[in-house]
C-alpha cells in the first residue's frame, strides 16, 4: 500500500464501541465438589459454573452484533475501533442511539424479573440447588455489568514527528485493512448471492450496494477506492430495472464480486484505472 497522507484524518473520526455483557458464569472451585480429589492444577483447570439460563442473555449479544454490523458497513477498523467519515457522524450516533435504547430496555426487562429467573433456574436443576444459589448475585450486581455505550475521538498528529510516527503508520494501513474488510465482505456475498446461480433477484444486489456505500463514504482514505466505486456505479446501472437478473448481466456481477473478493486484485484494478489502463476482461463492450 501506498503512504497515505495524515490529512486524511481531517475528515475521519474515530470511535470506540463500549459494550458491557455479564456472562452469567463464575469460576468452579475445589469447594463445589465437596473436597472430591481433582487432579492438580498443572494438569486440569475447572472450568465455569451457569448461574443464569444463558439463553436469556442472547438479547444483549444479538444488539452488539447490530452495532458492529452498523460500523462494519460504515467504518474501517481503526486503533481498536473504527475510522468513520465525519460527514457519517450524526446518522451513525442516531442508530447507535436506537440500538442503545434497545440494549437498556431489554437490561430493565431482564433486571425486573432477575430473581425469579434465579430461582428457576435452580429449580430447572435438582439437586445442584447449593451450586447455583451459593454462586448468585444481586441484581444491583448484574446491573453495572450491563452497558452500551460509545465514544468518538478526534486525531490531531502531533507536530513533533518522532513522536506522531506511530500514528502515520497506523493511517498508511487503512487502505489495506478497508480493501481486505471488502474483501470479506464480498467473499460472503458470493457464497450467499452469486456461486453456483444462473439467475439471481435484485436482493443480491443489496449488499454490494453496501459495500458501494461504504468507500464511497471512505474514498478520501486511498486513491485507489474511488475506481472500485465508478466500477459498482456502472454495474448497477448495466443491471434490469426490474425482473431476474441473469445472462450477461448476472456474468457481469459475478465478475464484479469476484474481483472485490479478491483485495490484491482489487488494489491492482484500481491503480489500472489510475494509469488510464481498461477495465477488466469480464466487463461487457
């Protein structure tokens, strides 16, 4: 990859994703086998006690999982968050916002029935009753264990550059892990969308529009993105407003996935049209 200018940072913002789940699960001690011999610890570790249904808890996974999804189609990873587009800000804040309110209605829901839930959970096994309650705790417990929460992050480089090094090279990747996140991405949609089919609905179409959106919105990262976005423009526009889209034009996807899935490729594809070279060979005339 390129060195990529540190100006690029006038325009990203990062963020930090804060999400606090309890596992509901505490460490097995020598005590919970009432002094049965346990080989030594060199040799096996206990593992860990349910003191909650885990299935109950799967609601706080699932809104995470929202979360990253909505940054992964968004942002790039960045200093262990993401680099977001600035301009992306606001309408990132306003659905991480409904995800949040998400997350803390389901914690009440889940605080106001804590300990009725605990006692069913024993009840669901007996004769390890002194296992799970000499295990439980409060709810007050649980409910500072519990927490959705984010923070954004403007960079300024420092002046001194000894001291602003680390960063620069920390933005000279951002094109790479941007083009391997596409990657991934397409790899995923071919599987799902394009491999093996001879016609496909317009529905494929919906996450290469996401992967569209996301270096549109991250183009000032890396030269070589704004290429790649002509190239998903002109696809679309080459498809059937309507019906299947199979033939030449499902051909043309295939190769415009493949391609994407393929970030090496992709890098070169992009520098071709850089240097006033042609498009790839699976592009119709």
């Amino acid at each position: 990859m390129m060195n990529t200018d540190i100006t690029i940072l006038d325009n990203l913002i990062a963020l930090n994703l804060d999400v606090k789940i309890w596992t509901a699960r505490k460490k097995l001690t020598h005590a919970d086998f009432g002094g049965a011999e346990l080989p030594p610890e060199e040799l096996a570790s206990l593992g860990s006690k349910k003191i909650r249904d885990p299935r109950e808890l799967r609601i706080f996974g699932t809104l995470k999982a929202r979360a990253v999804s909505l940054l992964d189609r968004t942002g790039v990873r960045f200093l262990g968050g993401w680099g977001i587009p600035e301009d992306k800000a606001d309408e990132i804040v306003a659905e991480l916002t409904t995800i949040r309110d998400d997350f803390l209605n389901a914690k009440e829901q889940f605080l106001n029935r804590y300990d009725e839930a605990v006692k069913n959970w024993i009840v669901q096994h007996p004769g390890w009753e002194s296992l799970i309650g000499s295990s439980s705790v409060s709810a007050d417990y649980v409910r500072n264990r519990l927490g959705f929460r984010w923070q954004f992050f403007k960079l300024l480089p420092p002046t001194d550059n000894a001291v602003g090094h680390g960063l620069q090279d920390e933005v000279n990747e951002l094109g790479g892990t941007l083009f391997d996140e596409v990657g991934k991405a397409a790899a995923d949609t071919w599987k799902r969308c394009f491999e093996g089919k001879d016609k496909v609905t317009h529905k494929a179409l919906s996450p290469l529009r996401s992967i569209h959106g996301k270096l549109a919105g991250l183009s000032f990262v890396e030269p070589r993105v704004v290429p790649v976005v002509d190239l998903l423009e002109t696809a679309f526009n080459r498809v059937p407003k309507r019906g299947h889209i199979q033939g030449s034009a499902l051909v043309m996807l295939q190769g415009v996935v493949s391609l994407l899935r393929d970030p090496t490729t992709l890098v070169a594809h992009g520098q071709k049209i850089l240097d006033g070279r042609t498009h790839p060979k699976f592009w119709p005339v």
